[in-house]
C-alpha cells in the first residue's frame, strides 16, 4: 500500500511539475520599459510581450508616428544546453504607425536543456539593427526542457544602463573578451595560457592578463595560483611577461598596475615545518607540515620579457601569537591589532589567502582582500622594503604593519561571531574620485551564513557591500572603541530572493561612473548591471568553458582613452 502511494504521489508531482513547464508564462512590459535615447532610429519600437509554450513568441510594437520597413531582428541565447542555433535572425517587413498594424510576433523555435542548476539558465536577447545601428531591446531569462519554454524573467532597461564595453576572461579559456551592451564581442586576446585570473585595459589600449603556463610547485597549496603576467596589444601579441613561479614562490589571483608604470603582484612563499613553529604557529593547525604566507612584490618591467624587483612586503615580517612564549612573535594579540595572528582560522597551509589588490594614489596606500581572515587589510606602499619589513618609518610611521583593518574583529580578539560582516570576500576596491561613493570601498561578500530550515542544503548567500572607512583627510584611519568602523555598509546589494545571488568563490563588483555597480557572479560566469535601487539593468552570461567561471570583469567608458587606443590599434 505504502509503495503504491508513494508512486502515485510520485507522478503527481511529475504531472504538476510537467503542467508548470507547459504552460506558457506571458510577460506584459511595462511601457517604457524598454526605451530608447533620442536619436536613435529604433526610439519608436517596444517590447511589449513575450510568451513561452512549443516557441517562444517576442510581441513588438511601434508606438511612435513614422512606418517601419524591412526592421531586422536577430535573437541570441547564451547559457543552457542549447541544440539549434543559438543566434538566429528574422525580418519584420512592416510596422505602422495605424492601430491595426503597429504591432508584429515572431516565433523562434529552440530546442535544449536548461533549468538554471547545471548551468545557468537560458538568456535571449532581442536585437534590432540595420546598417547603421544596433541595439538591444530586451533580454528575457527562460527555463527550456526540450521544445518547451517558460519565460521567468525580464532583465533589461536600456535607459539606465551604463554605455560601455566589459572586460572578462574565462577562468579556463586562452582567450580573452571585450563585449558591448548588446552582448557582442567587439575584440578578442588570445593568449597561450589558462587559469585566467585578473584582467586590465590600460589607457594605451594594452590589455593585461594574469594567467598560468604551469601548475604550481607541490610546496605551494595556494588556490588561485597563476605565475605568470602578460601585456598584449590589440593583435595578441604579448609586448612584455613575467613569470614568477618555483619551488619556494608563486604569483597568484591579481595585480595593480601603477601609475608609474610598474605593477604590484601577489605571491605566496613556502615555509616549512620548523619555520613554521619557530615563528609560533601552533603545531596542531600544521595538517600540511608547512605554510604558505602571501607577500607582495612590485615589479619594474625590463625589455619585452622580466622585470626588476623594486618593493617587498610580507605576511611574514608582520606576526604575532599568544600560543608560545618561547617562539619568536609572542604577544598579546588583542593589544596588536596592528599585526596578524599566525594562529587564527582553520589549518590550512595558505593561511592568509590574499585575493585581490587595489592601490589609493592620494594616500601612497594598498587595500587588501584576506579571504581565510574575512578581512580587507590596508597598508602603506610609501615604505621603503627594509620600512615594510619593521614596525616603523614610511609616511604613517607605521613600517609593514596594518593601518587599517575591517569585517572580522575576531581575528585580533576583540569581537564576537555577530561583529562578523566579511565571509570569505573577494575583490575589495576604492571608488575612484569623482564617481558615486568616491573614497568609499566596495567589497564582493561571498559567503554570508544562511539558517532556513526549510532550504538546509542553502548555507549562505552572497552581498556587494559599499562601506565608508573611519579615515581622515591624511590617510589615518581611527577606530571606534577597541575596533575598526564603520558599524554598516553605507550601501549593499543582495538579491530580493537570496537564493538567486550566489557565489561562494571568484567575483567581483566595480562602481561605474553612473552610480551603477557592475557584478560578476563567478562561480555562474554571471556578469550582471546594477542601479542604486537594485534593479537590474543588463545581463550576460559567459558560455565559454565547462564549468563557466569567471574570476572578474571591468566596465569601460565609450570615453576611455584605452577604448580609443584600442580601435585605433584595431584599424591601424
């Protein structure tokens, strides 16, 4: 009896999930939704329905007082399984201005899998263009079973989103692209190496890429591991590398290009066991009998290939732990907030995990992402390397030691699991002058602890968070009590369903000159625009690559000197 019940609850359950997927959902856009600047010769026609079933049916209408003939229309899926063409073009022959022809469907077949668990779910973008103009009328999210289609989403307000081209990599791709709203590639790099990490645009329209030519060193158990950096102009061609990589030290995650021309890396170093429990580390957190501190180094670059090392600094030089007296660093670790306790967190080998790196030109100072601290860190870059390895000296008299720190005071003993407001974060950035939030630092929180019982395989959710450092007009930094501020971001994105906003490694988000922040969802390869208020204003999904990741992407101006150095390189 209890077998019989359980298959017919069963089939049921398939029977209303197949009728969920059948049904067609029809979404009705809001007016304007869609609309256009003046000037462009397609600021008449809407996007006023789009309805799933056997096809998906795109409803236009021409709301404005001239004809059009011959519009052409091309649709483009990204994300799923795809089997038919994934861009296919049609031609509207007319669209009036009279009531009873001022509105056309068309019907686009497709035919594939995606649900949005495997993959992420199935963009369409609808295009309209001829020889003078394209644009993107509207993008619609979609689950596909085979030839069904149920539309779940409406993505884009053109109006509002930012004008520019967006720079991302594929984590496991030679290559990579720059692609325009409409979700076109408008170049293409190609490099000779994988693990595709940080990616830049400079003013002189070089692309710079932090990737990989070999797996690290055994030694080394670092994620993000890359050891390599490569310039490339418009053709490919690599103009200047640098490897960094051996058995006792590896490049990994990011870089910063600096004013001056030279650029800071991220490392990590290999110190074995007796280093290890001579400094103070507590013998039962070294599961991998060594440990692999980051540290950072600046690069001078020589000819088309090297470099000269001209800064240092190091995890290493900055140390304190209470575990043993009788090994160097022993302190008080909550009267030092100013050093980094060898001792706190998990024992993993690569203990700090550094993820990311920004420089403040006005301030001479570095910003920090120390994932397995769930902190961002800032230091100063005025020091000389002898400076950054002490305690003293540079322009904060401070040496190698944390000027400021933010999001886990645990890790210097002085909160609790509820002061916690950093999990597991990438990518921390200052607002450039002159943009929203100017001086503040946005931050990509990846993993915030989630309890639903009735979702337990959901752990946490994933944030952009805006804060304003406690910080005077000479780069000190004050704390508030025993710890550092501010209490609350002053602004922060998730998702009105947390479940959809997730991503527990990679990502990244970039305050544009708009206001609006561009965020890359990374483990997805989810690159998406947002507005102050949180509504989405443009989408693309990177379908190159299994699985699909992306560590992070860079919006650039129309404006932007290194747009225009690029196309002229690209028609010279």
């Amino acid at each position: 009896m209890n077998s019989l019940l359980k298959q017919y609850e069963l089939k049921l359950f398939s029977f209303i999930l197949l009728l969920i997927l059948i049904i067609p959902a029809v979404y009705i856009v809001e007016a304007n939704e869609y609309s256009y600047s003046k000037g462009s010769l397609f600021q008449d026609i809407e996007l006023i329905e789009v309805q799933g079933g056997l096809n998906l049916k795109i409803t236009l209408k021409n709301k404005g007082d001239q004809e059009y003939r011959n519009v052409k229309i091309t649709t483009k899926i990204t994300g799923g399984i795809i089997f038919n063409q994934r861009v296919k073009n049609y031609t509207i022959p007319l669209l009036t201005c009279v009531a009873s022809s001022d509105t056309y469907t068309i019907q686009s077949q497709i035919i594939g899998f995606g649900l949005g668990f495997l993959k992420e779910k199935p963009q369409i973008s609808i295009f309209l263009n001829d020889d003078e103009e394209t644009v993107v009328i509207g993008q619609i999210e979609a689950r596909i079973i085979g030839l069904n289609i149920k539309v779940t989403d409406t993505l884009l307000n053109e109006e509002n989103v930012y004008d520019g081209y967006t720079l991302y990599t594929p984590e496991y791709s030679k290559n990579t692209y720059l692609v325009d709203n409409n979700g076109e590639v408008f170049h293409q790099w190609s490099s000779s190496y994988i693990q595709g990490m940080k990616t830049c645009l400079l003013e002189n329209g070089i692309m710079v890429r932090a990737d990989s030519p070999y797996p690290p060193h055994p030694n080394l158990l670092a994620g993000g591991f890359t050891g390599h950096i490569g310039f490339y102009n418009a053709k490919s061609e690599c103009i200047w590398e640098y490897t960094y990589s051996n058995r006792s030290h590896c490049l990994h995650h990011g870089f910063e290009v600096l004013p001056n021309g030279n650029i800071l890396l991220i490392a990590v170093e290999y110190k074995n066991y007796a280093e290890a429990v001579h400094a103070g580390r507590n013998y039962n957190k070294l599961k991998y009998e060594k440990l692999c501190p980051d540290y950072l180094i600046e690069v001078k670059p020589n000819g088309s290939r090297g470099g000269e090392i001209v800064w240092e600094w190091h995890v290493w030089d900055h140390l304190i732990q209470d575990f043993d007296e009788s090994k160097n660093n022993y302190g008080v670790v909550e009267d030092h907030p100013e050093l980094i306790d060898i001792n706190y967190g998990a024992d993993k080998a690569d203990f700090t995990h550094i993820n990311s790196i920004d420089y403040n030109e006005e301030f001479d100072q570095i910003l920090l992402s120390v994932r397995e601290f769930n902190e961002i860190w800032v230091i100063d870059h005025s020091t000389s390397t002898e400076e950054a390895a002490s305690h003293s000296g540079g322009d904060y008299g401070m040496g190698g030691d944390l000027l400021y720190r933010w999001g886990n005071p645990i890790t210097y003993h002085m909160g609790t699991e509820q002061d916690q407001q950093l999990f597991s974060q990438h990518d921390a950035e200052w607002i450039p002058m002159g943009y929203p939030g100017e001086g503040n630092i946005l931050i990509f929180n990846n993993q915030i602890p989630l309890q639903d019982s009735n979702n337990p395989n959901l752990r946490a959710y994933s944030s952009v968070m805006e804060i304003d450092p406690p910080v005077t007009q000479n780069g000190e930094y004050k704390k508030f009590g025993f710890t550092y501020g501010p209490h609350n971001p002053v602004w922060e994105y998730t998702d009105d369903n947390e479940y959809n906003f997730y991503s527990s490694f990679l990502s990244s988000s970039q305050r544009l000159p708009n206001g609006n922040t561009l965020i890359c969802e990374g483990n997805k390869g989810k690159l998406f625009e947002v507005n102050k208020e949180h509504n989405i204003v443009w989408q693309y999904t990177n379908t190159i690559g299994f699985p699909n990741h992306v560590f992070s992407a860079q919006k650039y101006s129309m404006e932007y000197q290194g747009i225009k150095n690029l196309i002229q390189m690209k028609t010279s």
